[in-house]
C-alpha cells in the first residue's frame, strides 16, 4: 500500500444555524463549492485530475439532497468529468469522506480526490429527514431503546461522575481557547469567506463563538434534556430517561448537566480536504504535501449511551499504527457535548492541554456533515504552527459508532 497525503484543507466560516444566521440565504451547494473553488487558488493543479468528490452530508434532504456532492462540483464549475458522492454517516460524515479519499489514494485506485462535507442546519434542521431513532422499526427499537442524543451525553455524565460544574468548565474552557485563536488571526489561515453570487462578502468569520462565556454564566443555563427525558413516544411505555435508566440500572437516576452552553452549537458549514496519492505527488513536483495519513479506524460501541465510541476508535487506530496515546502530538475529539472530549480524557489519560486546543465544537458549533473535515485541517494547521508531528482526530457518531484518523505532518 502507498502512502495517502493531504495538500491542503479548507473551510467556510461556521455560520447560525438560523434563519438570522449569516449562511442562511446561501445555498448548501454553494458552501461546498465555495470550498472546491478554493482549493485550486492554493494548490497548483487542475481540477479535471479530480477523479471523485466525497461528501458528507447527515441530513440529505431538499437542497441538501439528490446527490449534494456531484450537485457542487457543478455549482462550483468544475469540469464535468468530476465526480461526486454523497455519504451519511450520521456526525462522522465528513471525516469519514476524508477517510475514504484516503484510502483511494493510498491504495492505489485513485490519485486525487476531495473529501469533505457540508450542512446548512438553518434550512434542514435535525430531524428533517424524519427518520427518527430507530428508522421508525419497532423490531429494532424492541433490541435497543435508543433515545435522543441529549439523553446519552447526561447519561455518560452521569455514569462517570461528571458534575454540572465539570461539563460548564469545559465548556468555558472551550470558549475562551477559541477567543484567543480567534483574536490571533491563528484561524484564518484555512477559512474561506462566503460571498454571494454577485461577490458580496457573506461571511468572513466563524458567527458562533461567545467571548466572555465564563462557568459562572453558563451556570444560569437551564438543563436541556431534563424534559426530553420525561417524554414518552407514543406506542412506547418509558420515558427516554426510563429507556436508559433501564439499560444501565447501576446509574440510578440521570443526572441532567448538558445545556445549550456547554454543548455544540447548531450551525452551518462546508470543508473540503485535498487528499492525493504517492504517484501524483511524484508526477507534479511542484505540488508539497501538508501530512500524511498514518491509521484510521471506525468503532462501535452500546448504542443506547451512544457517544463513548471515540475512545474505541481511536485505541483501534492506535494499535493499526503500532503507536500509543504518548506518540499523539495533539488530540481534536469532537465536543458534540462535553461529557465526550471528557470521557476520552478520561479514559486516555491524555493531556487536557493538547486536546482541542483552538477550542471546539462548543464554541463554533458543529455543521454536522462539515465537521470532520474541518477538524482535520484544524489539527493540521495546528501541527504547523506549533511545529509537531502527529495528530489524532475523532469523533462521536450517532447510533453508538465513533472514528478517529491519525494524520502525520510532512
């Protein structure tokens, strides 16, 4: 097998996931190819060498639908012999359409591919897809209870101790790291502005972060499951709480910590990640490869608590590398809530301080489909500026799956 690099790696600004929010009136076509467009004003190289475009996209849907990815490729007006994908892979989408851009090129099969993803959650909110839990199955939901998201995170937090104040320290943590990469210009390397199709500016910068957020505010924050957990779906005798009480009895009662602070925040967003192979690195010589891929892995896990399956995944990698926690220069986990990155730590025994460093999804907000992309050219950019080597990426994925890739700086 050959070796699988990036050249490069972009994203839009993450803009409110709302109707008031900046990318609202954007087109999600249009945030991908804002992406791909990009792409060659900073590598040299054609796009028509392209051989595919893999997107991650959770909720494909209207505008987000009908193939999003081959949809940008022509918004973007690249050539027409450039293909597109679509993939769902529920929050792991987008790091998934890097990894799978990746493998082509490392095995050979491919030399230039685009992995990313992109979602506009102001127009196709979570649940648009009207999918539900379980696929609406009662059979499936017979062999797992599954419940919503919000549920599972204050059930881990529950399960592993950590208090209200722990989960808002996090989250305060998270905040002010993005506060000082922000007012550092440390980001602005990779984030390409929106502009309309009359060449307005949009967006320039990410809309979500809150400067100031202290554990002392985000104390005042009401729970935001605490009443999830009461409701009962019809045709089901337990409440979501009773639902994961009754899979994990040794917890006792669920212990509501997660609130709209010290969770991800809803918004919208495109990444794409320039990923080439062994022989079209040494056939343009003017082309200099950012990082390589070392592992990748995807991991399951119970699915009713759902989010624990980082740290699988990421020991799944570790041993495909022969390597440990100690070889990890600097860790992206994706803060989806904050009992995740917690537990990783937790489990790891990694350093705090290299996890996240630039602050994460609490801060920014989490574009669903984008995200993966977009915390692999975080790590990189970050592995550039401090002058390490490797980096370790992963994230929590609906339905009790997490995938992690561990990338190495060239």
């Amino acid at each position: 097998m050959g070796n699988a690099y990036i050249l490069d790696a972009v994203r839009t600004p993450r803009g409110k996931g709302k109707s008031s929010g900046a990318l609202h009136e954007t087109h999600p076509q249009e945030l991908l190819a804002t992406c791909l467009n990009a792409l060659p004003e900073r590598v040299e190289f054609d796009p028509k060498d392209v051989e595919d475009v893999v997107c991650g996209c959770v909720t494909e849907v209207g505008e987000q639908g009908g193939c999003i990815g081959r949809l940008a490729v022509l918004a973007a007006g690249w050539p027409t012999e450039v293909t597109g994908v679509s993939l769902n892979r529920y929050c792991g989408s987008g790091q998934q359409a890097v990894n799978f851009a990746m493998m082509g090129c490392a095995a050979g099969f491919q030399d230039l591919v685009v992995g990313g993803g992109v979602e506009s959650m102001s127009r196709h909110p979570m649940g648009a897809d009207k999918s539900g839990l379980d696929g609406h199955n009662p059979h499936l939901r017979e062999q797992y209870p599954l419940v919503p998201q919000g549920i599972s995170a204050d059930l881990i937090a529950t399960k592993e101790g950590f208090s209200r104040g722990d989960v808002d320290q996090f989250a305060a943590r998270s905040q002010a790291r993005a506060t000082e990469a922000i007012e550092s210009g440390r980001l602005k390397g990779s984030i390409i502005p929106v502009r309309d199709l009359e060449g307005n500016m949009v967006l320039g910068n990410d809309e979500h972060p809150r400067p100031g957020t202290t554990t002392e505010t985000l104390s005042q924050l009401e729970p935001s499951f605490a009443q999830m957990g009461d409701y009962v779906q019809k045709g089901d005798s337990q409440s979501f709480d009773q639902k994961a009480e009754s899979t994990y009895p040794n917890v006792g009662k669920i212990n509501h910590v997660h609130t709209a602070g010290n969770s991800s925040g809803i918004v919208d967003g495109a990444s794409a990640v320039l990923v080439a192979s062994d022989k079209y690195v040494a056939e343009h010589g003017g082309i200099k490869p950012r990082a390589k891929v070392i592992s990748m892995a995807t991991a399951g896990d119970e699915p009713v608590i759902m989010l624990t399956a980082p740290g699988p995944s990421s020991e799944a990698a570790l041993s495909k590398a022969g390597m440990s926690w100690s070889d990890i220069d600097l860790v992206e986990v994706n803060e989806a809530f904050a009992a995740v990155p917690l537990k990783l730590i937790k489990d790891s025994g990694i350093d705090p301080d290299i996890v996240n460093v630039n602050g994460g999804a609490i801060a920014y907000g989490h574009p669903l489909g984008a995200t993966g992309g977009m915390l692999i050219g975080t790590a990189l950019d970050e592995l550039e500026r401090q002058d390490k080597s490797t980096a370790l990426i992963t994230m929590c994925i609906g339905g009790g799956m997490g995938i992690a890739t561990i990338i190495e700086r060239v």
